[in-house]
C-alpha cells in the first residue's frame, strides 16, 4: 500500500504510516470497495439478460397466432402460436427481466392460438367426414362430385 500524504510504499493494512505519521482508517474505504462491488455485480446480471428483442417477439407472434385463427391464415396460425411460446420459453429461461410481462402474453396468446387452432381443425375434419357420410347415405355423393369436380362415379 502506498500512504497518500508521503507517497511511500507502507505495509497493507497499517494503520499509521511509519514515515509521516499519518492515520489510516479503513471504514470509509471499505464502504466505498463494496458499492463499486455493487456497481460491478448489478452491471454484470444486466449484460447476462437477454434482448428485450425476444419477449416482443413472442409479443407479436402470440397476436398473429390468435389473428390468424380470426382471419383464417390457415397453418401459419399453428407456427406463429409456437414461434411465440418457444421464445417465451427461451426469453424466461435466460433470466430476462424488463420483457417479462410481455413474454408471458405472448406465451398465452400462442397457447390460446394453438388451442383454437386445434379446435377449428378438428371441428372442420368432424363436419367434412359428417358430410360425405350424409352425402353417401342420401345417394347424393356422385351428384355433388359431377357438380364440384366434375367427376362421375
């Protein structure tokens, strides 16, 4: 350690310098060390975060999954939905902060997209297969594949 008054190399934590005389007290110093501590440790978990980038995003696909079932963009709707939950997911994992209000809406919009999705499909595949079976039944099924597609059975 060297003594600020003189400027002599003194032994690390003395409490007088031997060579001026002058009295140390470490308190003051010691209370400075660990707010630059502090500083340092906050700075560090900030850099450690992930983009902000990433919780909108999720935002954002979250909203096209759930549009795109009220629109009808067909199987974009699926992969918007999961674009948004695996950025969610990946947003959160890394420890994110400031975004994660966001990450977390864009998450549940793709979870509520996907589950509409699912549900459409489903519903849409049950109506179909209920048609041709009633169209087959009712001897309607060659009329309406001569006026649809034109093609005789």
């Amino acid at each position: 350690m060297i003594c600020p008054t003189c400027g002599k190399e003194i032994e690390d934590g003395a409490l007088v310098c031997e060579y001026c005389n002058q009295e140390f007290t470490y308190e003051e110093e010691a209370v400075e060390d660990a707010a630059k501590v502090e500083v340092v440790e906050d700075d560090a978990v900030v850099a450690n975060q992930p983009s902000k980038v990433l919780a909108i995003i999720a935002l954002v696909c979250g909203i096209l999954s759930l549009a795109g079932n009220i629109i009808g963009l067909g199987i974009l709707s699926p992969v918007f939905a999961i674009a948004s939950i695996v950025l969610a997911v990946v947003y959160m994992k890394k420890g994110g902060v400031d975004g994660k209000k966001m990450a977390k809406i864009g998450m549940i919009l793709g979870i509520v997209g996907l589950v509409l999705f699912v549900i459409v499909f489903v519903v849409s595949l049950v109506v179909g297969i209920g048609l041709v079976i009633f169209a087959t039944a009712t001897g309607a099924l060659e009329d309406i594949l001569w006026e649809v597609f034109g093609i005789r059975m």
